[in-house]
C-alpha cells in the first residue's frame, strides 16, 4: 500500500489484510484487531483534518473477540525460570526478563529505558519514565537488586556508554525485544504459554499477596486510573518499595536458591 492514494485503499483489501494477519503462523487475532483499529484511525484523523473526502474502508468491519490473558508464573515455574535465567547466555534477554518480573514496567519502556532517568542515589531510587502507553509519566522504584544489575550493566559499558541501558544498532539507537532468546529461556525452563508482558501480571499478583491494595498496584503498573480519589491519595514511595522488596522475598521463598547471573 505504500505508493498507493489513501482513496484506492478499498474495504475489501482491508478485509484481506486483516484475514492475512490474523491467518499467519505467527499472527494472532490481537495483532490483526490492532492493525484494523490504527487503520480506522489514520482514516478518521484524515477526515476530521480535511485532508479526505472519502469513507473510512476500515469501518463496520467486524473485529475478532479477544479473551484477556489470566497467565502468570506459577510456584513450581520460579525454581525453572531462574535455573533457566542463569544458564542462558542471553544477558539482554535475561535482564529484560528479570527486570520486568521485578518492577512490572512494560517490556518496550524496559528496552528504551536511558541511564539519565535512573536515580540510584535517590533514599529510593527510581527509574523515572517520561513516556508510558497511556500518555502520562512515571517513576518506577527499584529494590537493591534490580540497582544492583542495572549497575553491573553500566560497568559492563563503560567502555563504549550508551545512552540506553540496552543499546541496539537500529534506528531507535536502544534494543528491539529478542524474542527468540526470550523464548528460548522460558522453553529450557519447561514454561509453556508465557510472555514477558505476563511478567507485570505476574508481579501484580505478588504484590496483591503482600497486602497491597488496588490502587497501589495500579500505581506500581503505571496503570491511568479515572477515580477522582486516586487523583488526591497517591501511594507514598516508601509503601511502594515495601510492597516490593516483600514482593521479592515472596519471590525468593519460590526460587529456593538465589545464584545472580552479573
């Protein structure tokens, strides 16, 4: 569709598109509703601009129904996972892994994360993140033993420092998600059906367990939340490393023996 008009983009090649993507070996029927959805987008923005006169050919077009993942580790997979972790030799991977199981950031501000919005010094140190999916900012705290790995990634740079604490050659300068090193981990852990987004599930689950309420996981996620309350009781940066610092023990009660990878 490249060096097509927006005009000779018709419904029924969006039709087929979208049957593509979802009929792909690799494809789900999440990726093929979230393709229709930017389609839709691109077209209602051109119009309500004036920069198209014609009808939107992604409307009416019935999108496939999504059951939402309940996926998260269980006990008998923390002892396999971290077995797995320090066996690989995938540092990036197992540090993404790793990082989102303890903090619960999403996988693409983990990958683009820069060492200028760390603050190790802090009394509790944080990752501030400018920019999450729903638009707003973030600060992420960080127990001793991520601060400990992210440190022994800077010493690992010190040679040649990057700006992102996962460099990558491409255009955005930081690392695109490995995936198959990623999957490699979970499979020689014997864990089937998992993601690194089912990590955040994951810790929210724990830190549900250590007596954290509502809306303090929804703080540690970085998830937007529309009560007017929220807006006025913001939990305290201290009740947050509490919460995962026992989020942590919890952890390492189900791993048996700690052995770090850095």
């Amino acid at each position: 569709w490249y060096n097509k008009r927006a005009s000779e983009i018709t419904r029924m090649m969006v039709e087929e598109l979208f049957c593509k993507l979802c009929g792909e070996d690799d494809a789900h029927p999440i990726r093929a509703n979230r393709t229709l959805e930017r389609i839709s987008a691109i077209y209602n923005k051109a119009i309500e601009w004036g920069m198209y006169e014609g009808n939107n050919p992604a409307r009416g077009i019935k999108k496939f129904k999504e059951i939402s993942r309940k996926r998260i580790l269980e006990r008998n997979e923390y002892s396999t996972l971290f077995k797995s972790l320090l066996e690989s030799p995938h540092r990036d991977a197992k540090d993404i892994i790793f990082i989102a199981l303890m903090t619960g950031i999403r996988r693409g501000n983990i990958l683009s994360m820069k060492w200028k919005d760390l603050y190790f010094d802090y009394e509790i140190p944080i990752w501030h993140i400018p920019y999450t999916k729903n638009g707003n900012s973030q600060d992420a705290i960080l127990i001793p033993i991520v601060v400990e790995l992210l440190k022994s990634r800077k010493e690992m740079q010190k040679d040649n420092l990057s700006e992102f604490v996962f460099p990558g050659t491409g255009d955005t300068g930081h690392l695109i998600e490995p995936k198959r090193s990623i999957r490699s981990i979970f499979k020689n852990a014997g864990i089937e059906n998992i993601r690194v987004h089912d990590l955040r599930r994951t810790l929210a689950t724990t830190v549900s367990r250590s007596g954290a309420n509502d809306l303090t996981i929804k703080d540690i996620l970085g998830h937007s939340n529309q009560d007017v309350t929220a807006v006025y009781v913001r939990p305290e940066y201290e009740t947050k490393y509490a919460l995962l610092i026992k989020s942590w023990e919890l952890t390492l009660s189900k791993v048996g023996e700690f052995t770090k990878w850095w």
